[in-house]
C-alpha cells in the first residue's frame, strides 16, 4: 500500500515537472542557464534591414505637358439615313428582277417590273377615248361657227344656238377628263416599272419572279437602305446636357465612333441633333451624330461606342494612368530621387482615362513617376528600372529620363556572394 502511493506520488512529481520545464521553454528560459532570445531579436533586426535594402524592379515614365480633350463616353446605336422597303402599287405578275442582291443603286435606277399588259391597254384605251372626243368637239365647233351666222341673218333661233354652244362646252370638258383619264393610266402604267426611291443599297429579295404581287403585301420585294452618310443614336446624362449645348454652339462638338477595343476609331462626325425633350423615366437626352462612312466602317443596326468631344484642357500636366495609387490620405505617386529610390508624394488629380491622368497639383512637369511593381514599394525603397517610357520632347518640359541604380545592384551582388539572401529566399 505504501508502495503504491509512493509510485502515485512519483509520478504526480514527473507530471509537475514535465509542466514547468514547458513554461520555461514558453517564456524564453534555458535549463543550465537563463538565456534571453537575445540573439534572435538582433538576427531579426538584421533580416529587416535587408528587406529595406532589397531592391525593387520597377517601370518609369515621366509627367509631361499636353493638351487633354474633354470627352464623355457612350454607346450607339448605328442607323441608316432612309430605309425603304420596296413593294408594288398595282396588281400583276413580277416578270423581272433588275438587281442583284447587296447591289448599289442609285435614285431612279429600275429594280422589278410587273406585267404591264393589262395596263398598257387601258393607257390604251384612254389615249383613243380622248381621240373620239376631240374629234365630237371639232365638228361641234364648226356648227356652232355656222349657227352664229343663220342667227344673225335671222335664218336659225338663238335657242338653237344656245344649245350647240353648251354643247361644245360640254365637249371641251369631256376632252379634259380624257386628257385626266390618260394621265391617270399612265402613271399606273409606269407603277409597273418599280424603280429605287433614293441612292442605297439593296438587301436580300423577298420575293421571287413569277410571283403574284398585291399593294397590300406586307413583306414588299426588297428593301433599300441608304448608308452614306449615315446616323449613330446615343443617350447621354442629363447632367451632361449644358457642356453638351455649349460644345455645340463652339463647333467643336465632334463624335467618334470607336471599335469594340475603345481605342480604335471606326468613323469621326459630327454632332446634328439633340433631341427637344429628356425622357423622364431613365433622365437621359437622345443626340444623333452624322458620319460620311465612306468606307463603310459603320453598319445599320450596329452596336459602337461613342466619344462627344467637350472640350480641351490646354498645358494640362499628365502622367499614365497606372502611376497614380489611392491611399487613405487620397491619390498619390512614387517619383525617384537622384539616389534611385522612391519618394511618396501625394497629388491631386482632375480627369482621368484609361490611359493618362491629369494632375492639376503636387507635380511638375518631367518628375520620374514610377508605374509598376507598387506591391513591395515603400517610401525610400531603392529601385530597378527594368523598362522607362520614352522621354517627352524638351518643349513639353520633360527632364533626363532616370538612369539605373548600379549601386543598389553591385550591393544585392555582394549581399548574394556572402550568402546573406533576403528572408523570402
């Protein structure tokens, strides 16, 4: 029993034991000698100061002076100046087809014909009506010639004469309905000999020859499309309504229409219409721009993207885009020193694309602003360049393009020879 409770008691020994000689470990102590980490705090301090050391590869540009356009961007809807769809104004057979579909034609030019018989012979018809009538009406005239003198000589009532005078009347009258008549069967006449309305282009035939044609078939036979020149409808904000009037009436509203990409210009036109009202359901204006498309670049139905020229910001300082970094203290960038490292320096920026930024305070013009590799950037950080873009012209104010730091790169080598890589290696 007593055995027991001594191995009992032994072990309750190893357990306390085994507890403290872990919270010394914990707490930083060393049996056989207290030893404070030391060591390690200075081996951190050291492995700190080469991260700072550590030279970050980076790309340049510089600020320069330039022009920036005011723009503001939206997306069309491409349309054709005149769309006409073709159909017959009289009844018959299409006997021909005088185009060939995606053909250009010009106004006047001779599209379909319809069997013109039945109309020719009423032309026909009318054309020795009126011959019949004129030739009632001359012999009318004669008598009445005649009339006139037995009246005088007292041989002939003047009733008798009253009556072939309003006969000849009658007869004139009856001319001019022949004449009308004429008219009237040749112009249906020539309904059977359908010609293009305007300069365009035709599409696909919706109707084949030999078909039966009425004036109320909806589908009609082809359909002409006018393409040069040629609309884009667009909507804009109605914020942007006053700086949109104001451009219009300086001439310097012009409309691009851009590819897919943004970038690419498929057409420049101008600015026509602003529509007289704005939609109270979405708060936007209409506008229509007007584009020669000469080379056909735009297409009815087409989906573009528009850029309406505002205004120009003129000796506006710019930089690219990427080099501008948001912080809780708002925009700023990286610019190099003379001893190759970076320096924050906040700015304030005006309008911006995707490609440049306007600064309008905190930098001048030529300063080296860095506009990659901002993950391992700091304040002070020594820098690489691995690519700069090209120096601006000296007119537009442009400094010395930055050159590479030979001194951070022969001490990283130094560093790599003894062994001392930085933490991440």
């Amino acid at each position: 029993m007593i055995r027991a409770n001594r191995r009992i008691l032994m072990a309750i020994g190893a357990l306390a034991l085994a507890l403290v000689v872990g919270w010394g470990w914990q707490s930083g102590f060393r049996f056989g000698g207290a030893e404070k980490p030391a060591a390690e705090g200075t081996q951190a301090g050291a492995d700190g100061s080469r991260r700072r050391d550590e030279t970050v590869s980076v790309a340049t540009a510089q600020s320069r002076v330039q022009d920036v356009p005011v723009t503001i961007d939206a997306v069309g809807t491409v349309q054709a100046l005149n769309t006409v769809t073709i159909r017959t104004q009289v009844d018959g057979r299409l006997l021909h087809l005088a185009f060939t579909e995606g053909q250009d034609v010009k106004k006047g030019d001779v599209l379909a014909e319809i069997d013109p018989a039945l109309y020719k012979a009423l032309y026909d018809q009318a054309v020795a009506k009126k011959a019949q009538d004129e030739a009632n009406l001359a012999n009318a005239r004669v008598d009445l010639v005649r009339y006139e003198k037995l009246v005088a000589g007292k041989f002939l009532s003047a009733q008798q004469y009253t009556t072939q005078k309003a006969q000849v009347s009658q007869l004139e009258a009856q001319v001019r309905a022949d004449q009308a008549a004429i008219d009237n069967a040749k112009t249906t006449l020539d309904y059977a000999t359908i010609r293009s309305p305007i300069d365009g282009r035709v599409g696909i035939r919706l109707v084949d020859v030999g078909n039966i044609l009425h004036p109320s078939d909806q589908s009609g036979i082809v359909v002409v499309t006018q393409l040069k020149p040629i609309y884009v409808v667009f909507t804009l904000p109605q914020q942007a309504l006053p700086a949109v009037q104001k451009a219009q009436a300086a001439g310097v509203a012009k409309v691009r229409a851009l590819a897919p990409d943004n970038a690419t210009d498929l057409e420049v036109g101008d600015l026509s219409v602003v529509d007289n009202q704005i939609d109270p359901l979405t708060g936007t204006v209409k506008l229509k721009a007007t584009f020669a498309n000469l080379d056909l670049g735009l297409w009815p139905g087409q989906f573009v993207n528009v850029r309406l020229m505002l205004d120009t910001i003129k000796n506006a300082t710019v930089v690219p885009s990427p080099a501008v970094q948001r912080g809780p203290n708002g925009a700023f960038v990286y610019i190099l020193d003379s001893d190759g490292k970076t320096q924050m320096k906040s700015v304030t920026t005006g309008r911006q694309d995707e490609h440049i930024v306007v600064i309008t305070s905190g930098l001048e013009p030529g300063t080296t602003v860095v506009t990659s590799g901002f993950a391992r950037l700091f304040d002070g950080a020594k820098v690489h360049v691995t690519h700069s873009e090209p120096q601006p012209s000296a007119a537009a104010g442009a400094a010395p393009a930055p050159v590479e730091n030979k001194k951070a790169h022969g001490g990283r080598k130094e560093r790599d020879a003894k062994g001392e890589g930085s933490p991440g290696r």
